[in-house]
C-alpha cells in the first residue's frame, strides 16, 4: 500500500511516542493530546482583517462562535465550518491555519461554532447548535459583514456529519439551502461497519469511532439525525464537494453518501487523496496533499459563491 512520505513519517513520529490508546488515555488527556497535535499541523495562521468572537443564540444557550474576517472589502461570503473530534473534542482554535487559509484565498467570512461537546451534551446537541448557528447567520450575517445570500457549510470529521446533517435539517425546517456543501471525510453511519472500518486503521480505528459515537449518540446510532446516510430522501439538498483520505476508516461510508447524494439528484464532486490518512486535511503544516486539498476547497467555494 502506497503511504505519502510526509504522512509516513508523522505516523513513524507518532509510533515513537509510545502512546496509550485513546480509549485507554481517557476523553480529557486526548481532548488535550489532539488539540495539541492539531495546532502544530496545521499550516501557519493567516494575518486576517479580524479574528473575533460572538455570541450566536442556541436552543442551550449562547453559542461562542469564532469568526475569521478576511482583508479586502465587503459583503463577503461566509462558510460555517464545524469543526471535527467525534463531536467530542477539538474547539475553533484547534483549526486556526486552516480557517485563515480558507478565509484569505477563498475571500470569505469562517465561522466557526463551539458547539455543545459530547459526552456532557450528547445528541443532538452538537447539531442543534451547529444548526442554530448556519439558521442565524442566514438572518444576520450582515451583522457580521457577510452577504446572507452566499453561505456555504463545512465540516471534518464528525464536522462533516455536523455538515451533512445541517443541509437535511435545513430541508427538513424550510430554510434556505446552503451554496454549497463541504463534507472533509465525513462520519455518515454511525451504526454500520464498513469495510473501511476493517481495515484503514493508520493514525484513527474503529475502536476510538466506537468510543466517540457511543458517547455522542447511544442508543440513537439509527436516528437519520445521527446517520445522514440513512435520511430516505435526500433529494434536493445543496451540491457538494467530498474531500477523502485513502487511509481512513471513514472512506467507505463518505463515498456510499456521496453516491446516495447523486443518485438523488444532488452535483457531488468526490476526490480521494491517495495514500494520505484520517485528518490530513488540516495537516498543511507538513502534508502537501493537505494544502492541496484545501486549495481544491478554495476554489469549490469561489465557483459555488459567484
């Protein structure tokens, strides 16, 4: 199996460490681990405009919401980003690299949702504040400098379920489809084992996907919700860009959603990035491929906004 010399010497870096399995290190030590591993990957922070923080209203209370405005003149578009960890760890800072690229080269607004955590908020909390955040900023983006009229969604990870969810929740809700839909690896069937599940294990298992899920949705792992892949009808929703990884055991469930967003109608474009694994997205610290991925990001989000 080809492994992308960059991605194999962090993985060389990382088996070195020695380090306990997450599910052994417990939820606290690897919220911790993986912010730290995740601001040193990602590639150097942007010089913005401004990079703030508001207070977006949620059904649970005021959500802090980190925003990354670009230099230039606006109205800007604006891209939701939900950022990824299971919908259990990981926080806004955690992406700052790659929110301020996305920001600067695209010429667009990145929000970037705290969204309740799983497990002291399990489902559907994460969705209902990512939810409420993409529905507010279809009112008020303005607020912000944004044009209400071009806002995309996106989202890693468990951010790309948070991302898928938001445009079926939209359909579900009557709001305003999003311009575009970003889905980076996205978690789709929390309830079935794909054979990616089997057999991608480099650097994220099924072990620590089963650890997560069971912490943010239980019982629910079959709720359309939780599983985007299992929403009936998922005709009429924005078009989409799916970023995926070759060594990831998300791949096969990302790449099933996109052929049910097809098959319903719904443009997908689906780039698989060989030899590259779970995460590398936001690896544009070291990981060329990364930043190629996101450069492919940047110009689904020009196309989508013009």
């Amino acid at each position: 199996m080809y492994i992308d010399p960059q991605i194999k010497s962090f993985i060389d870096d990382l088996t070195a460490m020695n380090m306990p399995h997450p599910v052994e290190l417990g939820l606290e030590a690897t919220r911790d681990g993986f912010s730290q591993l995740w601001q040193q990957a990602n590639p150097p922070s942007r010089e913005m405009a401004s990079i703030k923080d508001i207070q977006v209203p949620g059904p649970g209370g005021d959500i802090r919401t980190k925003v990354y405005i670009p230099n230039g003149d606006g109205p800007f578009p604006v891209v939701a980003f939900f950022h990824g960890g299971g919908c259990c760890m990981m926080a806004p800072e955690d992406y700052d690299g790659t929110n301020t690229a996305l920001a600067e080269d695209a010429g667009c607004i990145v929000v970037v949702p705290a969204y309740r955590r799983a497990p002291e908020n399990p489902f559907p909390a994460p969705l209902e504040d990512c939810f409420a955040t993409y529905a507010w900023l279809r009112e008020h983006t303005g607020t912000i400098g944004g044009d209400p009229s071009r806002v995309a969604i996106a989202g890693d990870s468990g951010g790309g379920y948070l991302a898928a969810a938001v445009a079926q929740e939209a359909k579900r809700k009557g709001v305003a489809q999003p311009s575009l839909q970003v889905l980076i690896y996205p978690m789709t069937d929390m309830g079935g084992l794909p054979t990616s599940r089997i057999e991608e294990t480099m650097f994220l298992d099924d072990r620590t996907l089963q650890w997560v899920i069971g912490m943010h949705v239980g019982d629910n792992r079959l709720d359309p919700r939780a599983s985007p892949i299992l929403e009936p009808d998922v005709s009429g929703l924005a078009p989409a860009i799916m970023i995926a990884a070759q060594i990831d055991p998300l791949r096969d469930e990302g790449k099933a959603y996109a052929s049910k967003l097809r098959n319903a109608g719904v443009p997908v474009n689906y780039h698989l990035y060989e030899g590259v694994i779970h995460g590398f997205f936001n690896m544009g610290g070291f990981c060329d491929q990364g930043n190629v991925a996101v450069a492919q990001v940047v110009d689904a989000l020009q196309s989508a906004f013009e």
